[in-house]
C-alpha cells in the first residue's frame, strides 16, 4: 500500500472516530455530528530560484489574484470550501522539483498538485503525482517531452496527470511559417542543448530534423551541449562553414546571451535566430540591448490572443495590462499559462463530486472542457490521452525607445489570432 493510501486510511478513521465523539449521548439522546468545510489545497511546484527563474516572475501576481477571487472558498457540490496554496521551489533542478512534489503529496497533503515551467519541473512532479495517486495539471512544456519523456504511452496515457501546452509540430511549422517571410538561404544551424527540451527537439524521428529535411532545410547539428556554457566557439565556426542562414534552438536565457555576443565578436550575421525558451522574455531581450533587434519566437500567449479568463473575465489584453500595473513589469508569455493553470484546476475542483476523494478531483479534471485565457482546454481531443493543445503562433522583437516589443508576425495555423508587424530579416 502506497504511503498516500495510509494517509488517506489515517485521515479516514479520525474522521470516523470524529463522527463517533459527535453522536456521544447527552441526556439520553445523540448529539447530530456537524460536517465542516474541508479546505481544498492547491500544491504549486515553479522555479523561484535558479536559471529557470524568469519563468516564475509572474508567479505573486497570478496567486494573490487567485486569493482574492476565491475569497472565502469556491462552492464544490452546494458546500463552501476554503482553499489554500501551498507553494515550493524547485531551485530550477529536476531532482529538487520531484523531491518537493514530495513533500507536498506525503507531508502537506495537498489534494491537487500543479506544475510549470519547462520539463525539469513538470516531468518529476507528475511522475511523482501518478506514483502516489495524486491529481495533477502542468503546462508550459511542449507535450510530447512531458508525455513521452516519462515514458507514456498513446495506447494508454496515465492515470492522475493531465498537460496542456502546444507540441513540436506546432513550434515546427511556426519557426518555419516564420523562415517562409525571408530571402533566405535554407540552411539552419540547431543549438539544442543536452537537457530533456533539447533532446526533443533534436529527436530524428520525431523532432526537427525529420521535417526540416522534408520541407527542403539543410540541417547543421553541432550536438549538444551542456546548459550554462561559457563558450560557443564551436558552434559558431560549425555555422559559418556551413553557410548558416538562420539559428534555431531551444536554450535558457544566459546561453542566448552568451552565444549570441560570441556570434558578434566573431562576425557571424545570421538573417534570422529563432531561439525558444530564451526569447520568450523581455527582460532578456532587454538584456541584449540594440542587438535583441530582430530576434524571432514561438508566441504562446499574448495580449493580442483573442481569449479571455473564464475565472476573472479579463481580456488577455486587460490581464496583460493588470500585471504590468501591478508589478511595474513588462507582461511575459508565462503570465497567461500561470493564470490558466490555476483556472483549469479551479473549474475540475467547482465540478468535483466528493472534495475529499482523489479519484473524483481526477475525474473531474479529465472532463475538462474550458475556455481559459490561453484558449479551450478539453482533455478529450487529444493528440494522446491526458494532453490537450494550445495555440501557437510566430513573433518578432523591435526595440521601441531602447524596450523590447515583440510583434505577432506570423498565424497561418491560427488566423484568429492577429498579426502586428511584418517578418524582416535581422540587422
């Protein structure tokens, strides 16, 4: 028996041995014993701390929103439950991530656990939620390394743990969609790092390379490399042999820096460097100054996404504006999939059955058909079992009075979702 199962066993017989107390006669006549509320707890695994910190920026805001809109509890099955975060930094390591999830399963309690931020976050805890029989909702993970880098399998999916995010098709046929705007050679250098997004999106059979060679691409793959490199010396001479035109891969924010002022330095002028993970974000756009100009991403989520928040009813563009109000920040991508992470769990829970029972909170979020912030998220549709699919589109940075904006330049997957500039080559 699993230690979540003795737990659940514990609590069930304090709380027969509390219905028992209650009926204890006085004057001869039982006393009717008084069910209380029970208080719903929400774990929240992010990384606060570490080089995946960026993600957990808008982290305070979307919770203290959450509390304040919650307020005294949500209604589940015509009772009113108080709810409560219990929030724990993963340090950006996977180790850490699966040794809190943990500690919120098996010490906390918590009845539903949550995740974001990149495979080093959401795979251990999901991995740990399905172990111990807890329910769990990630996003902010491409699905196939969440779903296939713990070993799912199509034919059966799992039992406790759903994701939302888009795949690697999606981010293909966007970073393509992107090059297509250019009069450019078609000839890509890859840095794909040795990490769990890295050795994804450089899979052959079903990564990058397989459809790049189908849609004409010369593919440059120096291999991989270790995050937090110092020296991209390599890389860089790799792609000026080959005629590199345009840089893809999918690297944290201090790698970007450093290869892409190493790239200066030794006369490397790409037309285009369309880079996930470090080009989501403002502040490390910032970062690189004049030399962010041009620089090209996938777009999870934006103020232009035509979605609104099934919990607060804000537009994107008014949750945008509120976190920017808020915090004095610059809004990020991370900020609406923070926001809907919570609003999906909050709708499974307001549909739960029976609160005190796991199975029902899993049932409930398997039913899930909701529109958020970020779109519809319905378990149901798939493209394997316990996944469903955001958008995807293609943006572009200008600097405007020395900030970084980023403009939607390419939708043709999704025309709903507009476009606000035109693509252009760097420099």
């Amino acid at each position: 028996m699993s230690s979540r199962k003795n737990l659940m066993s514990r609590r069930n017989v304090l709380r027969a041995a509390g219905a028992t107390g209650a009926m204890a006669a006085i004057g001869g006549f039982p006393m009717p014993a008084i069910a209380r509320p029970k208080t719903i707890k929400i774990g929240f695994v992010t990384p606060e701390t570490g080089p995946l910190a960026i993600f957990a920026e808008p982290d305070r805001f979307v919770l203290e929103q959450f509390k304040a809109t919650i307020g005294d509890g949500v209604m589940i099955n015509g009772a009113k439950h108080p709810v409560e975060f219990v929030v724990k930094d993963s340090q950006s390591n996977s180790n850490r991530a699966s040794s809190v999830a943990q500690e919120l399963i098996l010490s906390d309690e918590v009845d539903i656990i949550t995740a974001t931020s990149t495979p080093d976050t959401t795979n251990p805890v999901a991995d740990q939620a399905e172990l111990n029989g807890v329910p769990c909702v990630t996003n902010d993970t491409p699905w196939q390394p969440h779903f296939f880098g713990r070993q799912g399998d199509p034919a059966v999916g799992f039992e406790w743990t759903y994701h939302f995010f888009w795949g690697l098709e999606d981010v293909i046929s966007t970073f393509t969609g992107l090059w297509s705007h250019l009069d450019a050679d078609k000839v890509v250098g890859a840095l794909w790092p040795n990490d769990p997004d890295g050795n994804a999106w450089g899979d052959p059979k079903v990564g990058f390379p397989p459809v790049l060679d189908k849609l004409g691409y010369q593919l440059v793959d120096p291999g991989r490399f270790q995050s937090m490199t110092d020296d991209f010396s390599a890389q860089i001479s790799a792609f000026k042999s080959a005629g590199v035109d345009i840089v893809t891969g999918v690297v944290i924010p201090p790698d970007l820096t450093t290869f892409w002022n190493q790239a200066a330095q030794q006369d490397f002028h790409p037309k285009a460097v369309t880079v996930a993970k470090a080009s989501e974000f403002p502040q490390a756009m910032a970062a690189l100054g004049e030399r962010a100009d041009g620089l090209s991403v996938e777009v999870w989520w934006s103020p232009h996404h035509p979605f609104s928040s099934g919990a607060t009813g804000q537009t994107s563009a008014e949750l945008a504006a509120a976190y920017e109000a808020a915090t004095g920040n610059p809004w990020t991508m991370p900020l609406g999939f923070k926001h809907s992470l919570f609003e999906v769990a909050l709708d499974a829970l307001r549909r739960t059955e029976d609160p005190t029972d796991p199975a029902s909170i899993r049932d409930a979020i398997a039913a899930t058909s909701y529109d958020s912030v970020v779109g519809r998220i319905d378990f149901s549709k798939g493209p394997v079992p316990n996944i469903a699919k955001t958008p995807l589109v293609g943006g572009q940075w200008s600097m405007a009075g020395g900030k970084p904006v980023l403009e939607i330049v390419e939708n043709s997957d999704h025309p709903d979702i507009p476009t606000t500039a035109e693509m252009r080559p760097i420099g």
